[in-house]
C-alpha cells in the first residue's frame, strides 16, 4: 500500500533546540489598547512609552501608572519609526507624510519638523536611528535613498543649531492637489485629517540638504537600520533593505560610507538590532541572519518559522526576542536555543523594545500588534554565560581571593568563556572569546583585528594584535606570540569547582583553559603591556591567537597565508603550550614530535550478522582487521613498515647527559624520558564496530584509529605514504574478500629548535634570572601542528616556554596553573623582550 506523506508532520528543520521549561514563558503585566489603530513601532525613556500609530499619532503611556499621558500630533500618515535620543531628552518620529519631527520628551511638544530632500520623493520613512557623538540623525526611506540630517552646537546661548536649516519648499507630488483642482502644489495641500494642536508655521522647519542624500545603494525600501556608537571607536551605521542585503556603513561629520554588504538571500530585511560586534536580522521568510561586523562573516543562521515573516527584534543580554506575523514570539538564548515561545498578539506583531521597568531592576518587553494592543511583558535578563566582556568593561585592579591583580582579573573572565572548539553548540562561544580577546588586547595598548578563516563562518577566527615597541633610529625585531583560545570539553564530573568559573584555592588557579592556554596568552599579553606603559618595549610584539587548535587548527595555515601581509615580517616566533616535567624545576621546550593520525576500515559490503548463523560462512572484517594491525609491530615493538627507522637523527653524547641530568629530577629512566621525547612510536586508539556491538553481531564494517609519532629527521610525507602502502599491502597478504579504506588525518611534522640561535640564549638566560637556576631543556612527546608550520611560512626559528607544572591536569578535571607561575611567567616574558631589544641596539 502505497502512503501519502503529511507535511504537517516533517521534522521542524530548526536546529536550534527546544529548550523550553514550565514557566518560562515572560508573564503579561499589563494591555494598553488603542482602538482601530495598528501599533507600528514603539519607543521608551525613564518615564514614559510611546507607541506609533496607523492613524498618524503618537500616544505617551506613563511608564509607572501604564496611563495614557498625552497625545502628540501633526504627522498626516501614519508613524513608521520611533527613537528616543538620551542625551538629548527629544523622541524622533518618522512618517508616511516624508518628514522627520522631533519632539521633547520633558515638555511633550514639538522641537523640529525635518523634511527629507524635496527632488528625491523620499516616500514612507521606513526607519531612523540616532547617532548622539555625531548629533546626526539617519533616515531610511521608500525610494531607496539614505538620508541624513546633522544638528550642531555653535550659538553662544548653548542651544543647539541644526545645520542645513531651511523652510520647506513645496514638493510637486506630495504635496500636490487632485488632478481636477488644476492647482500648483503648496505646502496647504498636504492637510492632515484631523486638527493638530501646534500649528507647523510655529515650528521650525528644516531640510535634508541634497549633499546629506545617497541614491539607490540598496535596491529596496530600506526598512531597519540601527546605529553602533561607541565613543572613541567610531560610530557604523547597520541599514536592512527589502532586496535582501544587510549594509554596514561607517559614519563620519561628513556622511556615511559603505563598508561592506552581507547577502542575506532570505526575503525583505526587516528588523535589525545590535549589540558590540554583533548584528541580527530578521527576514521575510523567518530567517534570523547573524553577522559579526569585526570579520564581516555571516556566522549563522536562525530558522524561526519558515515563511512567517519577522518584523522586530529585541535584545537584553544575550537573550535574542523575535517577533513574527504570525503573532508569536520566541526567545532565543546566547547559545541560540528557543527557551520561550508563546502567542502575543492575535494579529501580527508589528513592534517590540525591551525597557527597563520604573523603580525596579527588572525589564519588560513591550510589543505592538494589529490587534490594536500593545503587551507588556515581565522579563528577565539571562544568567551570564560568561563574565560581561563589553568594551566598557576594563580591566581594573582586583583585590578578590584570586591574587589580587588585573592578570588573574582578566584571566578570570577569559576562562569565564566556555571556548569549547569540538562543539558546534559552543561555536557562539568560540566567537565571543575571540572578541573579548581582542578587546583585551586593545585594552592593554595593542592594535588588533579579527581574521576569518573561512568564508562561511564555519571555523573560528584568528586574533591578531600587535604592541608596537618604541620608536627609536634602528629597525626593532618583530616576535610573533602563537596561542590558541579554544579548550577542550569541561564535562562537570571531577571537579572540585565550575570548570568556567576561576576558582583560586591555596595558591593555584583552577579553571578549563587556565595552563591549555589561556594563561600563558594573558600572562605574555599583560607582559607586553606592562613594557609598552613604561615606554620600555623595545619589540613589535604580534600575538596571532587562533580557536581551532584543540581540533586540529582546521583552514589555520590557509588563514595565515592569506593575512601574511597584514601579520607582517616576523624574526622569531615564541610558544606557551606546555608545562614543566616536575613541578619545582623550570623548563625550556626545544623538541616536540610529529604525528600522523591514520584511520582504517575493513568492510565486506554485507549487512551485520548474527554469529549464529552466518559465523563460520563469511569472511569476517574484524579478523582481517586484527590480522591487519598485528603486522604492523613485532613482539619487541619494533615497527615494521619498510625503512621506517633509516632517518632516525642518532642521539648524541650531549643529549646522553641531558637526560641523565632529567632523570634525576624526574627519578625515571633516561632511557624512559627518551623513549618518550626522541623515539617514534605506534599507537592503536580504538577499534569500532558497526551494528548493536554486541557478542553475538558479526560487524560488517570495523573501523580503526592508529597514529605514528616522529621524530627528527624523519620525512612526514614519506612516512605518511609508506604507512599507507604497507597496510595496503598487508591487507592484499591476507587475500581477503573485504575491502580496505586508508585516510591520513591531521599530520604535523616534528620540530626541534636551534639551541645555539640567540633568542633561544636570551629565553634560556630570563628564565635563569626569574628562577635563579638552570632551566632544564626538555622536549615534547606531543606535537603542536602550528609551530613547525610557522617556522616554514616565515622563515624564522620558534621558542617554546613552559608556563605550568607537571601536574597542571591539562585536558583533566581540575586543571589548575599556580598564582606564583602565572606572575613569574609573565616576568619571564618580560626579561626576555628586554633581552632581544638590547640585542637589536
């Protein structure tokens, strides 16, 4: 029997979670009607609520008392925009009738009627948005222009001076006559349908002057846009348009210039908001489209409810408010999982804002419908997901339980930031640590920017930031600091303490990412700042920091390669990404091994059988699979594959006395601690099964994870095709029916550092100051895949200085770095930059 499919019952195609929870939906505190007049937009100060309406007026709603206070009238169309200017204490209203009017929220009367530029037929004024650094306001209009009018304060009262002013001249369609009249358009003709209490001709007037007029750069009505103004970094101008794009300007006393145009491909942009770096917004189709402005990347998508369109957005926090024309609303949380959803209106919602509450510390959502209500909501803002990292929150000096300083302040609120690179739920997060990287950096004296490292978002970014060292008559060295922000999972079993909130217990810091890597970055940043603020850095010191190292620096070398120019010449490169072999003697990394991660699958094409009646009648994948990986070493652990040792650098008489002098600080072999530094070894991860993986199941696919390690001067891709070729060639030995699949992995290449070259002395001598004795050189068993990339791409030799001790728990419940480490690292790095500076003069 054949069975017709019901759409209705198609999996909802949302990938954000439905997280919902009993009483998690905000509760309505209060209606505000307005009969037969859709609310269209909504705006609020300390005291009051305005609503526009359809039927041309704006209504003042007491905050406290939700009494309606007072009507403002003299729009002949409907109100489309409403924003309020603080700073300024005026509403600005925008209109089907092509004018702007500014009205005081003290007095409640008119200031300003604004005319948008009489020869463009601006049309219905779809948006505004206020700059308050540039006394600027900004239009968006029906004809696809960009306008602008600036106000200026230059009268020796103090009032302000708008510039541009003018009277109004006639506009020969707006303000036109019927056909019939045979009369000339005047400004009488455009009368409004009810009485206004302020006569306009006792109101000043002013124009856009065409110079503050940009045509058609969008191809649509411009329908939303939102104003970034930050003082001391600039002021941008986010526009959304009915021909699908998103368009970032930047703003200048002079105008506005495009910066960059997010395509959007989902219907009409019709609501925008912002907030720091980044933009949502809502489209036609039930599209959320969110943008960082820093790496202009689109790094995700919201599917709200396809094809009902989104008409406003609402931001406290990390808390996303959508609101749709189906009369819903749903929130969304920093992780963009739906945690409410509830019918607001019986209509379509047309406006929201969210406000703080009078006399309270709590907020409302306000929201506007076609049903001729407006719904106040109570809400709550969101439990931080990490430490509030926004530009205006420095990075004071702290006297907590921590250690009393601004690196163990600032490290607390990176490890605060769940960066947690394997997981495409905490991508968000990823980006956000990227962000408060950067703003630290900016914050301690550097130049910084975030680099995409994939067109779709789908990677995290790179930080780079660069402290310039002082300007002097010589050519300063220029180092390059790698670390990466990312961490591996924190599942909360076996800690003592949340894994994402810094915890300080008798002299050590606990917290995932503290020793793996976060902070080395902070200590080596504060580092460099700590010089740049004494006028005493005599380096460019250039941090490239990226998010995807605990997965294998997916599209980093890519990335690097295409920002080389703006990373600019590099002499040395300096590492901070792996800890001591004991935990009271310092260390100095100089060797790590490479790794060539291999997966293997045997398979026979069959479907899983059952044992019972098919053992002994096929051809089994996990037999050729054991078979296979049995060839691979002999019983002295020798591995087998063809030349495999030829390469093997011979250990010297000096590193004979190294590890001699390492095994009684670690009472282990030598020849233990070699076998682990300077040996290749094969190591079998897993075996995996398809089917229930159960006793009585002949698999018919068996996969396997193995990886060799090498070591100098072992050839990587050498040794990557000869493993490949061998287990091919075991496997076609067995002469089995199955079929082998053989895929190299994320292979890195071994890297040993030049401990003759002068940086490595200078590393070497600082360390000896700080400490007051020898560090031991020690090498790696693991491998870091960045660092002998580095070296290659820029033609320099790398320093590897160990920051935590040998039972710092990386990658462990309880992770931890010790106060006293963190600070004397941090001295480290500043004994060594004044090291390489004086080598420069």
């Amino acid at each position: 029997m054949s069975s017709v499919s019901n759409s209705s019952d198609s999996p909802h195609s949302s990938l954000s979670r439905n997280i919902q929870t009993e009483g998690s939906d905000p509760y309505q505190l209060h209606s505000l009607h307005k009969i037969n007049s859709s609310i269209l937009c909504l705006a609020a100060n300390d005291d009051y609520i305005f609503s526009g309406n359809q039927d041309n007026d704006i209504l003042v709603w007491d905050k406290k008392t939700f009494e309606l206070k007072a009507t403002l009238q003299g729009h002949s169309r409907s109100v489309l925009a409403l924003v309020y200017a603080e700073d300024k204490k005026w509403l600005f209203s925008s209109s089907g009738d092509s004018t702007v009017r500014v009205w005081s929220t003290i007095t409640l009367k008119p200031v300003y009627i604004i005319d948008t530029y009489t020869e463009t037929c601006a049309g219905d004024l779809y948006s505004i948005a206020w700059s308050p650094t540039l006394q600027t306001i900004y239009i968006g209009c029906q004809n696809t222009s960009l306008q602008w009018f600036k106000f200026a304060f230059t009268t020796d009262s103090g009032t302000t001076t708008p510039n541009g002013t003018s009277v109004r001249k006639a506009h020969k369609f707006f303000d036109s006559y019927p056909q019939f009249d045979r009369r000339p358009a005047d400004l009488n003709a455009n009368n409004p349908q009810t009485p206004i209490p302020y006569f306009s001709a006792e109101i000043p007037r002013l124009e856009v002057p065409p110079t503050n007029v940009i045509e058609s750069e969008h191809f649509g009505y411009i329908y939303c846009m939102t104003v970034l103004d930050e003082r001391g970094v600039g002021v941008t101008l986010v526009t959304g348009s009915g021909d699908e794009t998103v368009k970032i300007w930047r703003c200048s006393a002079s105008g506005p210039s495009i910066v960059h145009t997010f395509e959007c491909n989902y219907g009409a942009v019709l609501a925008l908001v912002a907030h720091g770096e980044t933009v949502y917004g809502g489209c036609q189709d039930g599209h959320i489209k969110i943008m960082d402005l820093e790496t202009k990347t689109l790094v995700r998508s919201i599917i709200v409810q396809e094809g009902i369109d989104i008409l406003s957005l609402s931001l406290i926090d990390s808390d996303l408010y959508a609101s749709s024309a189906n009369g819903q609303v749903k929130r969304f949380s920093g992780s963009f999982d739906c945690t409410a959803s509830w019918h607001a209106h019986n209509g379509i919602v047309l406006s929201s804002l969210i406000t703080a509450r009078t006399e309270t510390t709590n907020y409302m959502l306000v929201t506007g419908g076609n049903d001729d209500n407006i719904k106040v909501w109570n809400v709550v803002p969101p439990r931080p997901r990490f430490r509030n990292s926004s530009t205006e929150d420095a990075i004071p000096s702290d006297c907590s339980q921590l250690g009393g300083d601004r690196i163990t302040y600032a490290l607390s609120k990176f490890v605060s930031i769940p960066s947690v690179s394997c997981y495409l739920n905490h991508r968000e997060d990823c980006r956000q640590a990227a962000i408060w990287l950067k703003k630290c950096l900016t914050q301690l004296g550097a130049k910084t920017q975030l680099l995409p490292t994939s067109e779709s978002g789908s990677t995290n970014p790179l930080v780079l930031g660069t402290f310039t060292g002082n300007h002097g008559t010589g050519k300063r060295p220029r180092l390059l600091f790698y670390g990466h922000y990312d961490v591996i999972p924190a599942p909360p079993e076996g800690w003592k303490s949340d894994p994402f909130t810094l915890d300080g217990r008798n002299g050590y810091l606990y917290g995932r990412g503290v020793t793996d890597n976060k902070g080395p970055i902070i200590a080596v940043a504060f580092a460099a700042a700590e010089l740049l603020y004494k006028r005493s850095l005599g380096v460019d010191v250039v941090f490239l920091v990226e998010g995807q190292e605990e997965c294998g620096s997916m599209n980093f070398s890519s990335a690097v390669d295409k920002y080389k120019d703006q990373i600019g010449h590099i002499n040395a490169i300096l590492v901070s990404n792996s800890t001591w072999i004991s935990e009271d003697t310092p260390c100095i990394t100089y060797g790590l091994r490479g790794v060539i991660h291999c997966s293997i699958a045997v398979c026979n094409k069959l479907p899983d059988l059952h044992s019972g009646v098919d053992g002994g009648g096929v051809a089994e994948p996990m037999k050729d699979m054991i078979n296979l990986l049995s060839t691979l070493m002999d019983r002295k652990n020798q591995i087998q594959i063809p030349g495999f040792y030829d390469h093997v650098r011979v250990q010297t008489e000096a590193e004979k006395q190294l590890y001699s002098r390492i095994a009684a600080v670690t009472q282990k072999p030598a020849s233990y601690m070699a076998s682990r530094w300077r040996e290749p070894a094969l190591t079998i991860h897993n075996i995996e099964v398809s089917g229930p993986n159960n006793p009585t199941v002949i698999p018919g696919t068996v996969n396997s994870q193995i990886s060799l390690r090498i070591v100098p001067d072992q050839k990587l891709d050498t040794i990557a095709s000869s493993l490949c070729q061998f287990l091919r060639s075991s496997f076609h030995d067995l002469q089995s029916p199955n079929e082998i699949t053989v895929d190299i992995n994320n292979p890195a290449d071994w890297w040993i550092g030049e401990l003759d070259d002068p940086w490595f002395k200078a590393l070497e001598s600082a360390i000896h100051e700080e400490w007051g004795m020898e560090p031991l050189r020690i090498r790696e068993g693991g491998s870091v895949p960045s660092v002998p990339y580095l070296e290659k791409a820029f033609a320099c030799h790398a320093f590897h200085l160990p920051m935590g001790q040998s039972l710092d728990q990386a990658h462990l419940p309880n992770e931890r770095m010790s106060l006293n480490n963190l600070q004397r690292g941090k001295a480290v790095v500043a004994r060594f930059l004044r090291k390489v500076a004086e080598m420069s003069t």
